[in-house]
C-alpha cells in the first residue's frame, strides 16, 4: 500500500512550536508520523513566504522543520496559480487570502491526497472542501481532502 500524500499548510509549522495551542500535540505527533514513514510530507514555496514573515527566532525553527522532515517544497506552479484564481473568482477563498487558495491548488495539480491544516477560517471548512473539490473535478484534478491533524494521526485508544 503506497503512503498518503500531504501538503503541510504553514499554520502546522506555528501549531509545532506553540505550546499553548489545544492541537499543538497532535501536530507534533504528525510530524512524528512523517518521521516514522506513514505519510509522504510536501509543502510549498507559499509556505516559505508565510513563514518568512514570522519573527526570526520562530521562523527559523519552523524552516528547520522542513528539512528534519525531510518534506519537499513544491515551488511556483501556473496550473496552481490558475486555480486559486478561480476559487477567488467563486468566492471561496477571499482574495485578501488567496495564499490559502494557493496552498489547496497547489495540493491538487500535485496530485497530493491530503492537505493538512489549522485554518478553519478558510481552509479547513466544509463550503470551502466541497467548493474547492468540485472546482478541482471540473478543471481534470481530484478533490483534495482537506483535514486538520486530529483528523489524520494515529490515536492509541482506537
């Protein structure tokens, strides 16, 4: 059985360190499960801008991350570009967060299975998974899943 594809979203690399955030331990542990091989991790250049803007000290743990993970950075992509366009032009995601729209496109013309995300504003929600999904269909891609980290890691008790 092949691994699941992700796409880390940048709000997983601020959840990893912020301690004081309800989900900051399932983060981690997905980050462990990556570690451990259950999933193949990606992110994007988008994600690098986002995480550019933090203060340096956090910023520089969150790149770090990237590379103790071993998760490959997707760069800039027309297609991707395309597509959160439309998802603006739809009125899914709001142009002031396109980057959102970008990080899902990018997921999708990737063919990547999941993308992971603390979001819930504009990403992890039920109008923007069907939106986007349908979207997708409709331009030759597959509807992405779009989930937050509770969602994805293993559980003990289960």
């Amino acid at each position: 059985m092949r691994k699941p594809k992700i796409y880390l979203e940048t709000t997983l690399f601020n959840f990893y360190f912020d301690t004081d955030r309800d989900a900051h331990a399932d983060t981690v542990k997905l980050f462990e499960e990556i570690a451990d091989g259950k999933y193949e991790a990606y992110t994007s250049s988008h994600v690098l801008d986002e995480l550019e803007k933090a203060p340096p000290n956090k910023r520089d743990m969150m790149l770090r991350l990237i590379n103790i993970f071993e998760i490959f950075v997707f760069g800039f992509n027309e297609e991707a570009e395309r597509l959160a366009d439309i998802y603006v032009e739809e009125g899914i995601i709001p142009v002031k967060y396109r980057t959102d729209g970008l990080h899902i496109a990018t997921a999708a013309v990737n063919d990547l299975d999941m993308i992971i995300s603390m979001n819930f504003q504009h990403i992890v929600k039920r109008k923007t998974k069907l939106a986007t999904g349908s979207i997708n269909v409709i331009n030759g891609y597959r509807a992405v899943e779009i989930l937050n980290p509770m969602e994805v890691i293993e559980n003990e008790k289960t």
